[in-house]
C-alpha cells in the first residue's frame, strides 16, 4: 500500500509539471524588430500566449514637424500597415512572419496633414 501511494503521487507531481509547462512546451515565439530612421526602436518577442506588442514609437525618435502613422513592412513605405495607436496582435502580423522574424519600419507623415482624434 505504501509503495502504490508513493507511486501514485510520483505520478500526480510528474502529471503537475506537464501540466504547468504544457501550454509552453509548443509555443513559437517570433522576434519583432520596430525600426525607425535606421535606429531600432525596440525588440519585442511575441507568442501564441503573449501576442500583442505597443504599436506607438517614442516621442524623441519622432522628426520635427512630423508625426508617427504607423508601422510598415518597407522601410521607405509612405503609408502605415498597422496603426500608430494601440496594440499590434500576432493574429495580424503572422501571415508577414518568415524564420520567427518580423520586422516594422516607423512611418512618418507631416505632422500638420494628420488630424488630431477627436477626445471622448
């Protein structure tokens, strides 16, 4: 009886850790490269599980009388792919992913052609 309830909670701590690092054990993690300017902005990695990245750029990385639309998939692209607010899920970005890397390059527009968003 002993020997059968050792074995039995061998078990339940082995199935535990399964459990626990299951969910990880296939994830695909893919490397987002933000680039603005030639200057990299931020490397973010992002999953299954964690799999939104901040859309924005940092204000000081922004060139004067210019403002940020989005990101794009060319560097010398003129119009934005994802947005500049919010968040950028991998649901949207997966299908542009080659070799787990993707990388966004900041677009920019002139600051006094973008409209503000209108405050609720």
């Amino acid at each position: 009886m002993k020997k059968t309830a050792r074995i039995f909670l061998l078990l339940m701590a082995a199935l535990m850790v399964l459990t626990m690092t299951g969910c990880s054990i296939d994830e695909k993690k893919t490397t987002v490269t933000l680039e603005s300017d030639n200057v990299i902005a931020a490397t973010k990695t992002i999953g299954i599980f964690g799999n939104a990245i901040a859309g924005g750029v940092p204000d000081d990385m922004i060139p004067d009388g210019m403002a940020f639309l989005g990101w794009a998939l060319e560097p010398d692209a003129t119009e934005a792919l994802f947005e500049a607010t919010g968040l950028i899920r991998y649901d949207d970005m997966k299908e542009y992913i080659e070799n787990d890397l993707l990388r966004l390059y900041a677009v920019y527009g002139d600051a006094s052609a973008v409209q503000p968003e209108p405050e609720a």
